[in-house]
C-alpha cells in the first residue's frame, strides 16, 4: 500500500521534470516531508486542449496540477468517499467502478521523493518505519489516477495511487507497494488513447527496484503532524531488511 510519502520538489522544478505546464491560478504547494491522505498533492496529467467554443482539439499536453489525495468518482454523492479510495490495487483498475472509468482514460503520475512503509519488529514491540527512495535522489513517479467531481468553479479534483505486489526486497517489509513507473513509461501512462490497462501496469522493473534505498528512520514520522526533512533522517542501529544490508 501507500499511506504516506515525501514530495519536497518545487513545482518550477517539477514541471522541468516531467515536462508539463503548470495548471492556471493555483499557489505552489509547500514542501511536505509527511505527505497524507486528503492532503493537496501534485500530480502529472494530459490535459486536453479545447478551442475558443469549448470544443475539444484533439491535441492535449503535460499539466502538473495540485490534488486532493483520496479519489472521488464523478458519480459519486458525496466527496468523503474519497477518503477510503487511497490506494488503487491494480489487480482490479478495470473491475472496481471507483476506478475502471479512471483506469482507462484519466491516469496521472504522482511525483515523490519516496514513500514510507512500516515493517514489524522482531526484537520489540512496534514497527520500525522505512523511507523507501532512490538511492541517487532522483524523483519517482507513482502511477496514479484522477478524477474530477462537480461542475464549475466547484469542481473538485483527486487522485489515488495504484499499488501493486511488492517485488524483490521490498517484499521483507510490506507485501505491496506504489507501482512506480520508469521515465520510459511515462508517455504511455498518460496517453489518454492507451486503454489497454494490462500492459500498462506491468510490474515496476527489476533494475528501478534495485536502485531504492531502503533507509530506517525514527517514529516521529509516524504522525501527521510531525513534518520537516528531519524525518527522512537514518535511524543509527535500527534493524535493516535481511536482504539490504549493502543499501544502508
């Protein structure tokens, strides 16, 4: 699953990365070391262009656009639906109704820094939280979906992150994880066109899994309220994965 990652990057920075246009008359997102459910986040989506009348062009480009963590269906009555459509597991995109419209036409990317994950200790009560990354500090990029709710000025866009089976080492602290995408698949994910959701949600490659550090870190992350870059600090002494110890 995904219930908490890291997002620090500066739009301005982002919208290099991901080459997108920033979406109109919208302020910058702060820095967030505790990224949450319900909270703003940013995202990567194919915009399609209309002209003058409102009629679609049939051209569309990248827009990095702030979100609402937690997906609400357009048929949805009420928006607090979203705050239990988190996570999209990608065994059932093109099952569930909350998600098959979405899976189809209206993916995004999440830009992250990592995410955290929790693993059960063995010497002690509790979990011992992970902050999962790349190694070289470069961006990762979830696979996600959005949605638009309501009409007008009221319209409410969110998104969830799709999940998948944990691979390699990541499986020694959860059994799934964020289907992270590599640079390569990034136009095909957001390629509206594209609704062959089967071969879009291959599993996240060997080689991107290999390169994620998976550093321990303190408690303190561990609420909500707790923010700031000291959280992605390495927890001297703390007990790594059996099958990561080179990472650390």
């Amino acid at each position: 699953m995904c219930g908490r990652y890291a997002a620090s990057r500066r739009p301005e920075d982002l919208v290099v990365e991901f080459e997108a246009v920033p979406a109109e008359g919208q302020e910058p997102l702060r820095a967030d070391f505790n990224v949450a459910p319900t909270k703003d986040v940013y995202v990567v989506r194919t915009k399609r262009e209309r002209d003058a009348e409102g009629s679609p062009t049939g051209a569309g480009h990248r827009e990095l656009r702030a979100v609402r963590w937690g997906l609400v269906p357009s048929w949805a009555k009420d928006a607090s639906i979203g705050n239990r459509l988190l996570n999209a597991r990608v065994e059932s995109l093109t099952e569930k109704p909350a998600f098959r419209s979405a899976a189809r036409s209206r993916r995004c990317l999440v830009p992250a820094d990592g995410w955290y994950e929790w693993q059960k200790r063995l010497d002690s009560p509790g979990k011992q939280p992970f902050f999962i990354h790349p190694a070289d500090g470069s961006t990762l990029a979830m696979a996600g979906l959005y949605e638009v709710w309501g009409k007008g000025e009221d319209r409410l866009y969110t998104c969830t992150v799709v999940t998948a089976p944990a691979v390699g080492a990541l499986t020694d602290i959860h059994d799934r994880m964020p289907l992270v995408l590599p640079r390569e698949r990034w136009a095909d994910w957001l390629d509206p066109s594209r609704d062959d959701v089967e071969a879009l949600t291959e599993p996240t490659p060997t080689e991107v899994v290999e390169a994620l550090e998976l550093r321990p870190v303190g408690t303190a992350v561990n609420n909500v309220r707790n923010n700031g870059a000291e959280l992605l600090t390495r927890v001297e002494g703390a007990s790594a994965p059996a099958d990561q110890p080179a990472l650390f």
